[in-house]
C-alpha cells in the first residue's frame, strides 16, 4: 500500500536532511542483542507512523511490536531489537531510510514496507544489501514480479483483492455501472487494473484525482455523467474522505467501495454520515478470525482490538523472531531463514512462493462495511 509529502529538496540535499532528520524509536530490546552474542539481533521497521494515512498502519506496527515484547519476555538470552523509522508512507522518505539501515550493519532484517510505493522505492537497496524484507501489508502486484530476492510479504496481492471485489461488485451489489478512481500511486493504480480487469464491460468510465486534492467536482461530474450505479475508488483515506464527502452533498447515491487502502478509522470519520454503507475490501483478518490468543493478547496491551493489518503485522515480525531464536544472526541466514519458512501463523499459514508472496491458497479477502461510523466485518468474498 505512496506519497509525495517532501517536495523542495532535490537529490543529495534531500537524502542528507531525511537521514538527520528521521525520527525512530526502539521497541523492546536493548540497542544490542544480548546473551551470549550467537542469538538475537536487530530488526528495522519502517512506514506511515504518522501523517494523514497512518491509521491504516498503527495497527501493524503495534502488532509487531507486541511479537518483538513477547519474544523478549521468553527468550532472555536472545533479545531482539526493533527500531521504528517513520516515512509517513512517502518513496522520497523511505529511500534514505532505506540507505542508512543497509549501511549500518546492525540490522539484520527489514520489516516494511507497509505501502506498496514505499516499498518499490526501497526494494532494490535491501536487496543490493543482502536484506530480508517482510511486509505485513504492501499489495501491489507488481512487487512480486521483478524478480526481486529480497522482498517477501505475509499478505496476498492486488490480483487476488482485485478478482474478489469484482465478484462482490456482480455478486452481492448487483452492479450495472461501475466507475473507477484511482489516486495514481504504485498502490491506487495497480488495484484499479485489477478491479477493471475483472469488471470488463461493467466498468463504463475511469478517472483520476491527486494527491492532496480537495475538490472533487470534475470527478463527480463525470461520475454523473456516466450515470454509474457502483464507484470502485483505489488509494488512500487523505482524497477518498472528501470525495466521498461531495459525491453524496452533490446527490450521487452510487455505491461506493474501496479497498484496503481506506482501511482506516480516519476514513469514515473524514467522509462523515456519506461514509455509512460504503464498502472496503482487505486481505486482512477481522480480530475475532485472528489465531491462538493474538486478538487477546493485543486488547490487553494496547486497550483496543486490532485494526487493519494487525495480525500481518504480528506475523511480518515473528517470521523474523523465529529465526533468530533458530540462532540466525546474520542477513544472508535471515533471508534463507524466511526463504524456507513454512509454519502456521496468526493471521494464515506462512509459506512463501518463490518470487516472495504468501502461498496464494492461504489468502482470505473480507468485506468489510461502515456502520455507525466504524469500519465492521461483513463476510469473506469467496471467489467461487
């Protein structure tokens, strides 16, 4: 699952600020592996922690977090350091990250990242670095089909989300006209290919908005024009609030879905009382499907029950938690590690394909719907 947050700084200039200025944390851990120095290490995490998206991501985050704690509490001598970078989703953030974590060869492994235009950006310094990457939630296709050794991700991809919202759209709205949106990103633009491929001749116009947009009119003009009946809308809460806001003050009565990228609490309160029966896809678990006494276990260290992506990211972390209490210690042992991985996990079974998705047999997608201004499981969109 981006952005263009950092705009007047060019090349050498921009990379120099961003390495000074990122802002990181550790969680759990000391800043060394303890014991006897043959287990334990140190782990990077980066993605949207704040800014206008980063509802979508916290859950993630703090479920890592919570595999990292447990982890430590259980494995005295083979403590594990995570160390938090904040992109705010933005390629041009993630790329001197990405920079200083392959340089510092503290780090053994990468967890990130969580949106599919930051990850593209980073993909190829991890990999140059000998860097496992785990992402709990970047869909975009195209990530997995370059050939690229080092990324891997605990979630399915855009074609198999893409292929099941198609069917939700024929299947359960019954769907004659459908008009797609879609904000540009590597993530917006993927999912609207899949969707429309799907679609085919359902789908009766398409168009495009901005990142940072606030007015919608020329979208929603074109929208009525089309006299669509359903909107498939790919991107990101900081544009779909507000549209979705003025497609219903300007009449337009559509249904309106989206997909993971709207996964967030922001979204149905940006978009207010438009927000209510709005429909959003994900090939994340809702709490109560999560495995063993995760959901539980969340609840009580954080207050509230797991969010989008929370049991990935669980997973993205103790893919990684395993190997080094397998006494892995070294990136090249951590990327053959996750290679080879095949267990079950909290949110599926974790078992990679060689180009570095998840066994695509283990994929759910769920339909998930806004009731009272929350984002509520509906059901799982079988795909036959």
């Amino acid at each position: 699952m981006r952005r263009k947050y950092v705009r007047a700084l060019g090349g050498v200039a921009l990379a120099a600020a961003m390495v000074a200025a990122v802002g990181c944390q550790d969680s759990g851990g000391d800043d060394n592996a303890s014991g006897d120095g043959t287990c334990g290490g140190k782990i990077a995490i980066f993605g949207a922690f704040t800014g206008p998206n980063a509802g979508l991501v916290i859950p993630s985050l703090n479920g890592a977090k919570l595999a990292v704690k447990q982890h430590n509490a259980e494995n005295a001598n083979c403590q594990v350091t995570m160390q938090e970078f904040d992109t705010q989703g933005a390629a041009e953030q993630a790329t001197p990250i990405a920079n200083q974590v392959a340089q510092d060869q503290s780090f053994t492994s990468v967890i990130g990242g969580h949106f599919s235009g930051e990850s593209k950006a980073t993909m190829p310094t991890y990999e140059a670095a000998g860097l496992v990457m785990v992402s709990p939630s970047a869909t975009a296709t195209e990530l997995t089909a370059a050939g690229n050794k080092s990324f891997h991700r605990v979630v399915g991809n855009d074609s198999t989300q893409g292929a099941a919202a198609a069917v939700y759209f024929k299947n359960t709205l019954k769907s004659q006209k459908v008009f797609v949106i879609d904000d540009g990103s590597t993530y917006g633009a993927g999912i609207a290919s899949e969707v429309t491929k799907g679609l085919g001749s359902l789908v009766v116009q398409s168009d495009k908005v901005q990142t940072d947009q606030t007015n919608f009119d020329a979208t929603i003009s074109k929208v009525k024009a089309a006299q669509a009946d359903a909107i498939a809308y790919a991107g990101y809460t900081n544009e779909a609030a507000p549209l979705l806001k003025q497609l219903r003050a300007a009449g337009v009565t559509a249904k309106f879905l989206g997909f993971d990228g709207l996964y967030d609490p922001a979204f149905p309160k940006g978009a207010g009382a438009g927000a209510e029966g709005a429909i959003v896809t994900c090939p994340c678990l809702p709490a109560a499907e999560a495995g063993g006494t995760f959901s539980a276990d969340f609840e009580k260290e954080y207050g509230e029950a797991p969010g989008s992506y929370g049991a990935e990211g669980y997973d993205a972390a103790k893919v990684l938690l395993d190997g080094y209490k397998d006494g892995k210690t070294t990136r090249k042992e951590l990327l053959d590690w996750v290679n080879a991985y095949d267990k079950q996990g909290v949110s599926k079974y974790i078992k990679f394909t060689d180009t570095g998705d998840v066994d695509p047999s283990k994929v759910v997608i769920w339909a998930y719907e806004i009731k009272g201004g929350a984002i509520t499981p509906q059901s799982e969109i079988k795909l036959s």
